[in-house]
C-alpha cells in the first residue's frame, strides 16, 4: 500500500494513513500490571466530565443481528468477568473481557466486553463488570427508527423563512418564521452584498440556518443537502426507499406524494439556487459564498429577533461547485417526482459548472469570520471532481466525463483519507457517486473506484481495531466537529458494505454508532434525548435553555460536534486543558468549538441512522473486522 499524503487543508489534520494507523496500533499496549479494581482512576489527567460508569455501552442499544460490543475502563491486567442482565436483573450471558491496553485518543486503560452473541430482544439490559452497571440499553430491531425521524427533525426545525409549528416539531419547539424580512430581520428577502461585492440585492429566504448561528453557507448547505439526497439514492438501490417515503416524517409537506427526505433536502436546494448570480450580472453563474449578519449576534436570539444586517459574500468557486455537485444529483433523483425542479436543478448545475471553469480561483479566505463562520477553502480541485462526477453521473455527457478522468483526484490515493471527508474536502463524494452510481466508465475503471471505497472502509476498520471504543478515526483526527468525521467515516462502510455485502463493514458503521451513543471517553452520548446520559447544551440560539430556562434544550436527535483537541472556544479552553484529544468536550452551551450542532453533522447522522434502521437483508452480523 503507498503511503498517502494529505494536502493541508483549511483546520484539518494531516497525517498520511498509514502513519495514523501505525501511531494508534503502537501506542495501544497493555498497560502496567496492577490490582486495581474497575473504575479505580483510570481516566487519566484533564477529563472533563465525570463519568458516570466505567462500562461503557450504547446507551440507545443494540441490534440483535449487529456487533454488541462495550468498552470497560479498567488498569486490571487480567480479564475480567462480565454479566449480560435483563430488565429484572437476572443475568442472561456472561462472559470475560479482552484486555486492550491504554488507548491513545482517550488516555483510558480499556477492556473489551463482546456479547455479540447473546440473540435475545428487550429493554433496560445493563452490562454489568466488576460490580459496575452500565447505563441501561435495548436490543431489537427497530432501535433507530426513532432516531431517523428526529435526526431529521433537526433540519425541519433549522430551516429559515417558514414558522415552525409545535404540533410538527414538539410542544416547546414552536417559533415564529425567520428572516423574511419582518422587523427586527434585515433579510433574507432582499440581501445586499458586502461592500464592492455587487451593487444589488438578492431573494436568498429559505435553506437550513447551519448550526448555532444564523449564517446559511453554500459549501456546508450543500453537502448536507448531498447526504441526505444519497441517503435517498442510496435507499433506493437497497431497496428500502420506502422508509424515507412520503408521510414519514414530521413536516408540513407530508402527504404530498413526494418522499419526504426528497422534501426536507429541497427547503436547502431551493435555497442553494437562489445564491446563484443571475445571467445578467457580473460572474453569472457563480454562487455566493454565504449570507449571514454582519456582526456575531449573542445568545440567545431566536431568528425572528435577529436585528444585524444580513450580507452576501463574495461568490467563490468552491460553492459554485458545491452548487453544481448539489444540484446535478438533484436533476438525477427528483427527476421521478418532480420533472421540472430537476430541469431547474440541471440547469443550474450546468451554469454553475461552467462559471467555476471560468472563474477557477475565487478562494474563500479563512478571515471572513465576522458575523459568520468563515468556512475557507483554498484547494478546489477536489471540488471539480465532485461536480464532474455528479455532472457526468447524471447527464453521461463527454465533457464531463473528461474532467471526471482528467482530474488528479480520479486516481490520487489521498481522496478517501482517514479522516473523512467533509465541506473542504470532497473528493470522496465523487468517489462514492462514481461507485454507485451507473455510468459510462469503463468497467475496469469503476471497479478502480469501487476498489478505493472498499480500501478505505478497510483502514477505518484498522483504525477500529486499534483502539479502545473503535472509532473510524485516528488518535489525531479529533478537531472542530470531530463526531461529523466519525460519521461520514461510517458512510463509507456503509456504503462498502451496500457494494460487497461484506458483513464486516456493517458491523463497523453500526458500531461506529455505539461510539456516538455512549461507547467513548465520556461515557456520554452525543445525540440528545438519545440514552440515560446525553448532551443536553449544545451551542444554540434558540435552543438555548441553558443560558434561558424559558427556551428548550436541543430536541432529541440533535447531534453535537464532539471532542475537539484544539479547544477553539474560552470555555473549552478554561475548562478542558490538558485533555485527551477524545475527552476535550464539554456540554456546555458556551463552547462552540466541541459543543455546537450543525447541518454537516447531523446529516450523516440522517444516513447513518437510515441504514442502522433498515432489517438486514444479507444475514447475520458479526463484530467489525470479524
Ligand atoms: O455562535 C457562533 C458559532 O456558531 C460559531 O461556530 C463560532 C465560531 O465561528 O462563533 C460563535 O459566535 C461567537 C463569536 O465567535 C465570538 N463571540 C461570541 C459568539 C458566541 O455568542
Ligand atoms: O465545522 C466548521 C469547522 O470545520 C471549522 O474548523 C470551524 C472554524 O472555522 O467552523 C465550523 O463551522 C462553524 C461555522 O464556522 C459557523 N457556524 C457553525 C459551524 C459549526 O460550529
């Protein structure tokens, strides 16, 4: 395998893959032989939280033909016996643990506790080490079904210029329309540009408000749009589309014949092409990078409150090609339900493709950080490909095709990397259209791609194998919105799993969500409403009760950015130094850098969700990397 580098890419990482791997496997020894009891101080220096249980599990659960598998915090040298119990305590499997040593990421002294093979169904089960419970966990079925629909919940409930009901998005959650140009909002009905940007105003109402923060930013909106639209797609060849059907989630277009998730994507969509400079101005085509306030309001506001002016931002090539990568997958899976939007879409993607080839260098800077967040990206080449891809997907046209086989990152190792992909780095998405997709490409070469997905499925489940509570991602990769990494990680063995029906590569995706539902450093799921223990604070201003106890907390199915080792925000910084990388998170509504939610997280939790849902159809699953 050639050792793959990264090109430095706006606040990511970059450690070549096998470096990583390497890294995590060496520093995952056995820790020193001691007597000490489960529970005893193993957490190592500068955690955050104090942890409820040593024996971490899934605190949503299990799925009875999934991996079950817990992490038990421990310095004990020698196994350890655990006990399966049910609702009434009575022990229903036992088994012992594998000691696995100090892991990098957290700091822990860690046991592995796998009671993959227990078959039976119910709630309130509680793993049980040493005389220490875990929370309490279900095993069934239709465990995340639930969670499809709040996840999805979330963008109902972020979306701008329409209310939001209480009788869709729960008692308490109901709010007034935001920016449609009603006082206080200076926007979005008629947003003018920053400063010598243009000299007229644009219609930009709608779309999804990203995270915490009012701002609506093309390149995150877009490859949240993309998730959700593949996770359709994706359904569709699974043949499980129906569950993303029409009338299955809570929102106001439910009941209008067309698939639900298809609905929710398109309030962004809509949005999206509105950010497109009209034909008859300078850089048609092109979109604008973001509209948000001028200055950074403060928390709480809710969105009808927001009084700053709303601005548009230079147009820049990588949200044209976002854009255009959005849309182009638009013409090709609306196009059954809506022939005309997918024309719109099409033809947007079109002008967009050819304004970006035009205009190849309008870089986003890192320091328009005022009022919104920045989202710079200097490299767009990874851009190009991913709109070639979806262009050529959809049309099978030659031009596309050639800028498809042309690009750099049609062969370059370092498109699907250890770290995920996310808004600044998208090769990936070309490569995960291109290998499930149809398409002209030569078989030899589809292959080639299918190859590359299946090969990084295969390092995430190395990087699994190396550590403590198996997350797909190194010991280095946790930054801003690390859980959004974690995640878009398991799409890929997901998807390697939906191109080869290898069951390890389900076992890895599904538990992978047991990292993100409580299997980790803070004994603490990262998905509220989900589990005995969960976040509760995200960084928010309307769901803001923590700072306003007549405002709600985030509603269930809402996802934080996870462990951030960079501490970006004063209170990650007063209250986590010295933290391990995966232990630097706070459930605290002030810090933004490890505790906010946004779109780009929440999606690939959609995705995730989505396929954890569906029944099995390929047999029994075993433990990743079995
Ligand atoms: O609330 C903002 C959050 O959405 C962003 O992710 C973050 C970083 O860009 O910034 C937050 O806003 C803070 C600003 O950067 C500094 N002043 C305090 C703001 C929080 O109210
Ligand atoms: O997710 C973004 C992360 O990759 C960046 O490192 C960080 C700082 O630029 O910004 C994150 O995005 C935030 C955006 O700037 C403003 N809205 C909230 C987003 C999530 O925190």
């Amino acid at each position: 395998m050639p050792v793959p580098t990264y090109p430095l890419r706006g606040p990511r990482r970059t450690v070549s893959w096998l470096a990583a791997t390497a890294l995590s496997a060496a520093l995952l020894v056995t820790g020193p032989a001691t007597t000490s009891a489960v529970g005893a101080d193993a957490s190592g220096p500068g955690r955050s939280a104090t942890a409820d249980t040593p024996v971490r599990a899934n605190q949503l659960g299990y799925l009875p033909d999934g991996p079950k598998r817990a992490t038990v915090v421990t310095a004990s040298a020698a196994p350890l016996t655990w006990q399966l119990r049910n609702a009434a305590g009575a022990v229903v499997a036992s088994g012992t643990t594998t000691v696995r040593g100090t892991d990098t990421a957290s700091r822990d002294a860690t046991h592995l506790a796998d009671f993959s093979s227990y078959s039976g169904t119910g709630s309130g089960f509680t793993l049980v080490v040493d005389g220490r419970s875990s929370h309490p966990f279900a095993i069934g079925t239709g465990l995340y079904r639930a969670l499809r629909s709040d996840a999805m919940s979330f963008f109902h409930q972020q979306r701008s210029g329409i209310a939001i009901e209480a009788s869709l998005a729960g008692a308490g959650y109901g709010r007034p329309a935001g920016h449609l140009g009603v006082a206080p909002n200076k926007g979005d009905t008629s947003v003018p540009c920053q400063a010598g940007v243009c000299d007229y105003r644009r219609d930009v109402r709608g779309g999804w408000y990203d995270a915490g923060d009012h701002g609506k930013y093309v390149v995150n909106g877009g490859l949240s749009a993309w998730l959700m639209v593949n996770a359709y797609e994706r359904a569709g060849r699974a043949g499980t589309a129906g569950a993303l059907g029409d009338s299955t989630l809570r929102i106001p277009e439910r009941g209008n014949g067309v698939p639900d998730v298809l609905d929710e994507a398109r309030w962004e969509l809509d949005f999206l092409m509105r950010m497109q400079v009209p034909a008859d101005k300078p850089r048609a085509g092109m979109a604008f990078h973001k509209i948000h306030d001028a200055a950074w309001t403060a928390l709480p506001t809710r969105p009808e409150q927001d009084g700053q002016q709303r601005e548009l931002h230079r147009p820049s090539t990588a949200a044209t090609l976002n854009l255009a990568a959005t849309a182009a997958q638009c013409a090709r899976v609306y196009a059954p339900y809506d022939a005309a939007f997918a024309a719109r879409c099409l033809d947007s993607a079109r002008r967009a493709w050819t304004a970006a080839r035009a205009n190849p260098g309008l870089i986003a800077p890192d320091s328009d950080g005022t009022g919104g967040g920045a989202y710079g990206d200097a490299t767009v080449s990874d851009e190009f490909y991913w709109a070639a891809a979806e262009l050529y997907a959809t049309t099978g046209e030659a031009a596309y095709r050639d800028a498809v086989t042309t690009s750099p990152w049609h062969t370059s190792t370092n498109a699907l990397t250890a770290f995920g992909f996310g808004w600044a780095d998208t090769a990936a998405l070309g490569r995960l259209t291109l290998a499930t997709v149809p398409t002209g490409l030569t078989a030899s070469d589809t292959a080639r791609i299918r190859a590359s997905v299946t090969a990084a499925a295969d390092g995430h489940l190395a990087t699994m194998a190396g550590q403590g509570y198996a997350v797909p991602l190194p010991a280095s990769g946790y930054v801003w919105g690390s859980n959004g990494q974690v995640a878009n990680n398991a799409v890929v063995l997901a998807v390697a799993y939906d191109l080869t029906g290898g069951q390890r590569y389900r076992a890895g995706a599904i538990e992978t969500l047991d990292y993100l539902l409580g299997r980790n450093a803070l004994d603490l799921s990262y998905v509220t409403g989900y589990g005995e223990r969960s976040s509760q604070n995200q960084h928010h201003r309307f769901w803001a009760h923590q700072a306003d106890p007549s405002l709600p907390r985030p509603p269930a199915g809402s996802l934080a950015g996870g462990p951030n080792a960079g501490l970006q925000d004063p209170v990650a910084q007063e209250r986590l130094p010295g933290c391990a990388p995966a232990a630097c998170y706070i459930d605290d509504i002030g810090s933004y850098s490890t505790n906010e939610v946004a779109v780009n997280w929440n999606a690939p939790l959609v995705w995730l969700a989505a396929f954890a849902a569906e029944p099995s159809t390929r047999g029994r699953t075993g433990p990743a990397g079995g």
